[in-house]
C-alpha cells in the first residue's frame, strides 16, 4: 500500500508540477506575444518615421532640382542670346474679329527662322489679349529686314494669306518686335503690323 501511495502522491505532484509549469508557460507566452506586439508597434513608428523623413529629403531635392533647372535655363538663354545681339519677335492680337490665326511665318534676312502653327487654345488666349514669344535670336549689328507671313481664316471665312515687312538696322542692344493682327472695322478686314518696342 504504501508503494501504491507513494506513486499515486508522486502521480499528483507530477500532475501539479506539469499545471504548474503549463500555467508558467502560458503566462510566459501571452508576456512574450505582448513584447513582440511592442516590438512591431515600435518598428512600424521607425519605420513611419524613416518613411517621412525620406520623403522630406525627397522633397526638398526635387525643389534643389527644379531651381538648379530654372538657374539652367536662364544661364542657358544668357549665354545663347547676350542682350546686346539678342532680337526676339512677339504676336499679338487685338479682337480678332476679322482674322483667325492658324499660322504665322517668319523669316529674318531671306531666311525662315520660324513656322508655328496654332492649337485653337493659343488662337483664343491670342484673342483675349495674350502676347505669344514666336522666336528669339541674335542678330549681328547692321541692316536687316523681317517679313511676318499669317495665315487663317479671314472674312466670310475664307482662307487669308497677308505678309508685313520692316526694314531696321540692328544697333547694340535688345530689340522686341511686335507681329499686331488688329481688325480694321471700317475696311472690314484684319490689319497686320510689325512693330518695334521702345
């Protein structure tokens, strides 16, 4: 009998150490599931973090960038065209009842140095008095002679070719000349004029 009772204590207290040690596991796995959930919360803010301060850096070197970009540009059109050789030709158009522009040609000195045709979206900004820059260029000091070819749509909507010639002398300095398109209403028909700007 004893034999038998020592085995059925021994029996119980291995049965309440085997309780015992599933209760220290269990406790010891929810402690470590919640310092693993710490673990991964805390990862996931660095991680947000990093992402943001990347982000930042991101931003700020595509602001360098597009600074760099514009400083490029400028330098670029300083050293290509220098302000005293540099002549530069603009269009612009007054109502535009009489004319609508689909094109204009120009050609410095028996040469064609610009051709553009116009989307219908820069015909009207042209007719709500927008100014188009149609070409830049250096030209040496000396005679010179522009002549300004538009092309559209004229009265009774009908095809219009009309040219304007200017004759100038290149001095030192920028020159600006304006191509005008303005409606003469009296005559019924558009008025083309190159223009020198003061």
């Amino acid at each position: 009998m004893t034999k038998t009772f020592i085995t059925l204590i021994a029996t119980a207290l291995v049965g309440v150490s085997a309780a015992a040690l599933a209760q220290d596991a269990t406790r010891l796995d929810e402690d470590a599931v919640a310092a693993g959930a710490r673990g991964v919360a805390a990862e996931e803010a660095r991680a947000r973090q990093e992402f943001r301060e990347l982000d930042e850096d991101v931003q700020a070197l595509k602001k360098e960038v597009l600074d760099l970009n514009r400083d490029l540009f400028l330098l670029e059109e300083e050293l290509l065209f220098p302000a005293n050789s540099q002549v530069a030709f603009f269009v612009s158009m007054d109502v535009g009842e009489y004319f609508e522009i689909d094109a204009v040609q120009l050609t410095v000195d028996g040469k064609e140095v610009s051709n553009h045709l116009y989307t219908a979206r820069e015909a009207d900004a042209l007719a709500r008095g927008g100014v188009h820059r149609l070409h830049l260029a250096n030209l040496k000091t000396g005679p010179h002679e522009i002549v300004a070819t538009f092309i559209g749509q004229g009265p009774n909507v009908r095809d219009y070719r009309r040219g304007a010639t200017v004759k100038f002398d290149k001095g030192i300095g920028a020159k600006y000349f304006e191509l005008e398109i303005t409606d003469r209403v009296v005559k019924q028909q558009p008025d083309f004029v190159i223009k020198e700007w003061e």
